[in-house]
C-alpha cells in the first residue's frame, strides 16, 4: 500500500470510525440510562413504555434501521439527515436498547435494604436513584457496557454502505486501486483489534475510578501480572529470624 493511500483514505477513515463510535455511544449511554432508569420507575405506564421502546429497538435490524432514517425518513418529515448522522441516530438508538437493559439489571441488583433506608431518611425517588442507587450500580454496569461498545465499534462498519468513508469504506476504495486484498483486510482487521483494545483499556481504567469512589477494592489481579506482583513483594520483604535460630 502506497502512502498516498494510506494517508489520504486509511487514516482519515480511522478517524472517522472513531467519531462515529464516540458520538454513537454518547447517544446509546444517555438513551440506556433514560430508559433503563424508566425501567424500574414506580408508574406501570412508564414502565410500560420504556419496556416497548427496548422491545422495538432491540429486536430491529441496525441497518434497516439506518436506511429508514436516511431514506424513509425525509419522505415522512420533509427534512433529511446526512448520511454520518443518520448512521449516529441508529446506533446510538439501536445499542441504547441494549445497555437499558443493562442499566435496568444493575439497578435492579442493589440491595433492597439501601432502596428502604433512603425511604426511612425521606428523600424523594430522584434523591433516592442519585445518591444511592447509582453510585452502587454504575460499576457493575461498566464491564457489560465495555462490551456493548466493543460490539457498537464494530457495528459502525455498516456506515460504509451509506457511502461514509470510514475504515471499511476506505479498505474497500484501496482495494479497488491497489488490487491488494490480503495486506488491505489485515492492515484493517488490525485496526478494528486496536480501536477495541484501546477502548477496553479506558473503559477498565473508568471501572477502577468508579469502585474506587465507593470504596470499593479493585479486583485481583491474575495471571503474569499477578505472578510478577508476588516475586517484587516477596523479593522485597525483610527477612525475619524463627524463634528458635541464633542472635
């Protein structure tokens, strides 16, 4: 691959993709926690709606639903979206179905005697989500939601067949120009593994801040960290004499 190429299609298309997986999770994080909060709210009809909204949305095909909104959508309000946010408002809708359930489910496993002491102390059901629900239920959803957006990551290669450029696109335009199937598609598949991993990464780091800020201990660590931990602790600990040795 030359570095025309490269410059001018892959690396703007990694650019690309990386706005649509911020802005698209931004959209999915604040759908997920509206309606996953309405989820467990106390009106049946609230309850309800939310629960129909994740049904639909959940069980409708991100793509069908990105060409609904790019092509069927102007027809019915006179007004169109370009195609990068149109892409943006079916992921952000689609995957936010998703992580309300997630949401729903963390809150949910809070420990019904913290939902009874903020009735005993008279604070309101807002009071109630904001200062002791949440702040418990936010870090179990972190891992799950560290997969949802792994998953919308790679969701936004259907963007390509609106004609935006990014990784596939551009993958697909290089190849049409180069001929260059198996360098291009790996030099891709390498792309979408340090886009996820990177992800992840901030993701963990978010996930220690969080427990960190209810007191909560990070998990142990495992494996060759773990091993290499324990040989540093155990090479730098004093050296103790037994009761029955010398002086």
């Amino acid at each position: 691959m030359t570095a025309g190429l490269w410059q001018h299609w892959v690396l703007p298309g990694i650019w690309i993709t990386v706005q649509l997986t911020l802005y698209s999770a931004a959209l999915a994080t604040a759908v997920a926690f509206g309606v996953g909060m309405a989820r467990t709210h106390g009106s049946r009809l609230v309850r309800f709606l939310a629960g129909f909204y994740t049904e639909v949305f959940r069980g409708t095909s991100s793509l069908v639903l990105m060409f609904w909104i790019f092509f069927v959508l102007p027809q019915l309000a006179g007004w169109a979206l370009v195609p990068m946010w149109a892409a943006v408002l079916a992921l952000g809708l689609s995957y936010g179905a998703y992580g309300a359930e997630i949401v729903r489910g963390a809150l949910n496993s809070v420990a019904s005697a913290q939902r009874e002491a903020g009735v005993a102390l008279s604070f309101t059901p807002w009071q109630r989500m904001r200062l002791i629900l949440l702040p418990q239920a936010v870090p179990e959803m972190i891992p799950p939601f560290s997969n949802l957006l792994v998953e919308l990551l790679k969701g936004t290669a259907l963007v390509s067949l609106l004609g935006i450029g990014d990784v596939s696109f551009a993958a697909y335009l290089v190849r049409l120009a180069t001929t260059e199937s198996a360098q291009i598609y790996s030099i891709t598949l390498v792309v979408y593994f340090v886009l996820a991993f990177l992800f992840t990464r901030g993701m963990r780091a978010l996930e220690r801040r969080a427990k960190a800020g209810i007191g909560q201990r990070p998990e142990p660590r495992t494996g060759l960290t773990a091993r290499l931990g324990l040989r540093r602790q155990a090479a730098t600990a004093p050296v103790t004499k037994s009761a029955g040795g010398g002086a």
